[in-house]
C-alpha cells in the first residue's frame, strides 16, 4: 500500500513547535509543576537570567529562570546542588526544545552548614542582634571611609573605583584581612574593633567577592555579627551577590547586594548633587531677582507717596485728627453735664416736695413724744407732755383730753 502524501496537509518547523506549545501550555499539570533534581551546567547570564539543568539518575530537564523571579532567591544556586523547582514547562518554539520556566527554587533539604546558620540567625535574632531600632543613619557625606575585605581581587577594586567615581571627596582606608578560611572571622571582627577606636573614619564596608556558602562562611560566625552589632560606627555589609545573605548582613546596619553596590550606597553621586547645586542656584538667583523686583516697585511706590513728598502733611493730619476728637469730646462732656443737672434738678424738686418742712409751712403740725413720732391717740396718755413741731419753732404742750376721730 502506497501513502499519498500530497493529500497530507504541509506544515512548517515553526508551526509544528508552537503546536506542540500549545498543547503543553492547554496541560494544567505541565502549567503548575514542581520537580525535584540536581542543578547541573549552571549559568549565570549578565542579563540576569539562570539558565541550568535538572538531572536524576533517569534523565535531564532544561531550565531557565528569568532575572524577575531569580531576584527574589535567598541563596545562591550551584553544581551539584539538590533542589525543588516549581514553575510550568513550555517550548520554546525557536529551538524546539521543551524546559521548565522555574518560579520559585528551594533547597530539597538542609545540609550542615544551613542547619548552623538557622540556628545562629535565631539565636541572634532572638537577642535583638538585628533590631532595627539599634542600626545607626549612614552619614550623608563620609569623609573617610574604612574597606575591611581582601587587599586584592575584584571585590576591592569594584569598591574603590565605583567610590572615586561618585565621590571623589571620600578618601578611602583599604583594612586587609582574610575573607575565608581558618581565622578571617577573628581577623573581620578585629578589624571593625580597632576601626572603632580610631577618630577619622565616619563608615565601614565590610564584605568580599561571590563563592560558595564554604567561601563566605567567615561572614556567618557569630564573633563578627557581635563585633558589627557593638561597632559605633555604621556597617555596610557587602557579601558575594544580591542572592548570598549571611548572618552578617542580618547585624549590619545596611546591606548591600554586591561589594559595588555597596559603594554606591555609602556616598552620594558627585553628578546628582551637581545637578541639586545648580537648581538650588537657579532658585536662590530668582528668589533674589524677584525680591528685588518687589522692591524696586515698592520704592517706586514710595517716591511718589504723600510722606517724602511734604514731611509736614502726615503731622498736619494728626493735628486735624485730634482737634476733631477734642471737639467731640466737649461736645460729650457738655451734653452729659446738662442732662446731669437737668436730673439733679429734678431729684431736688421731688425732694423739696417731700420735706417735713414743706408741711409744716402749710399749717400741719408733728408731735413727739421723746424721740417718737405720736401718729395715733394710742400713743398718747393724760399728762404726757408732746413736743408739737410747727413752721417756726417747737411748742411744748401737756395732754389734758384725748378723742379718738375718723378724718377720712
């Protein structure tokens, strides 16, 4: 039996891979994965993206992971390393191989080294070694400031040049220690220690270069946490790369993902402030300009004023002003003091009307017996002698007869 292929359908290369996408992308299983292996012919790109493999004894599964998702690692992936990659897997239509897009990488499983460095970072944390409320300002503009890493190798270099660059100003003390192996944490600590006690130094950097946990493990003893977390001058913690986070960078008063990085956040950038300089300049010129615009217009307005043209005027107006207010004040006095006596007057005449005297000059008399009025024939007995009031004088008087009588 003969197949005919011109009744077959022709497809091309590209269209059979994003088939093949197509149907791996519609395969909920394949879009939410996790896979567990060993990382192998791992590869960090300048881009930033990982690029590795997954191996069992069974077989090879490609990786990528791209530099958005592989910021947010909290270790630094290896050779040989176990883990568990979570991501979905897809073709990539242009070399028609399927990899898994990781998301997420963890550790299958803690070895010694992590388990020390848990338990320390607890232990610590627990004493309050890394309190925010204790971690001291970076100074602004540092004018000297302290290297504690290798004498030599790249870490050194990139730190030195990237602070020259920014800001020139900063004179900077390359400290050199050991950074790995047998004593270089007792070299580390004692390094920030005398650092401490010098009067010239404002900032320390402390940290070196990427390796392996092995490598930088001098950066998670505890005698170096202790000595950044006692030092009275600020630390930057600068170790290995942006995924490598020690026990160090937990103490520091500031971590910085590389050594470069670190310089960068010491100092300023002699550019920017430049740039600040000039527009706080421009400000303060047109400030000053406009003030003296203002007052260019308010002399103007004063040349032509009243006061500079006749010193006298104003003090001819407050003349004018007090002899209008003296005048009301007369006027105020005056019509107060009339009404005054036009009340007294007349409190007078009610008074006058009022007087005993007055009645006795119409003929009327007042009795007294002592002191006391006699107002009643009850007040009166036969032989008491009355005191009788008239208009002109006084009468003595004895009581022979009394008649009680209705004068209404």
């Amino acid at each position: 039996m003969s197949l005919n292929l011109s009744s077959l359908p022709t497809y091309t290369v590209g269209q059979v891979n994003e088939y093949i996408r197509d149907l791996m992308e519609d395969d909920l299983l394949l879009q939410s994965i996790l896979v567990r292996g060993e990382i192998s012919n791992y590869k960090r790109y300048p881009s930033g993206h990982h690029y590795f493999s997954l191996k069992d004894e069974t077989g090879v599964l490609k990786c990528v992971m791209f530099r958005g998702e592989a910021a947010h690692l909290r270790f630094r992936p290896e050779n040989g390393m176990r883990v568990v990659a979570f991501g979905h897997i897809s073709v990539f239509p242009r070399d028609g191989a399927y990899q898994l897009y990781c998301a997420d990488l963890l550790p299958d499983g803690r070895g010694p080294l992590d388990e020390a460095f848990e338990r320390l970072r607890r232990r610590l944390e627990a004493e309050g070694l890394f309190d925010e409320d204790h971690k001291t300002p970076l100074p602004k503009y540092p004018r000297r400031i302290a290297l504690v890493t290798s004498p030599v190798g790249k870490a050194v270099r990139d730190m030195i040049r990237v602070l020259g660059q920014r800001w020139p100003l900063a004179e900077v003390l390359v400290v050199p220690v050991r950074v790995q192996g047998e004593g270089a944490a007792e070299e580390i600590a004692a390094a920030i220690h005398e650092i401490n006690n010098r009067a010239d130094i404002d900032l320390i950097i402390t940290g070196r270069g990427g390796g392996s946990m092995e490598e930088l493990w001098a950066f998670n003893e505890e005698i170096v946490a202790r000595a950044i977390y006692v030092s009275n001058l600020p630390v930057i913690s600068a170790v290995g790369h942006e995924p490598d986070v020690t026990i160090a960078d937990y103490a520091a008063d500031l971590r910085a993902s590389t050594p470069s990085n670190a310089a960068e956040l010491a100092v300023p950038d002699r550019a920017e402030q430049g740039e600040r300089l000039a527009e706080l300049k421009y400000r303060l010129c047109r400030s000053i300009r406009g003030r003296l615009e203002d007052g260019r217009r308010e002399l103007g307005r004063l040349k032509g004023s009243r006061v500079l043209r006749s010193m006298a005027a104003p003090i001819q107006e407050r003349r004018l002003i007090a002899d209008s207010l003296r005048r009301r004040l007369e006027s105020a006095l005056a019509g107060q003091m009339k009404d005054r006596r036009a009340a007294l007057s007349k409190a007078a005449a009610g008074l006058d009307a009022l007087s005993p005297l007055k009645v006795l000059g119409r003929g009327y008399a007042i009795a007294r017996k002592g002191k006391t009025v006699v107002s009643s024939v009850g007040q009166a007995e036969k032989g008491d002698r009355l005191d009788v009031a008239v208009s002109d004088g006084v009468l003595s008087c004895e009581v022979r007869e009394k008649e009680e009588r209705s004068w209404r």
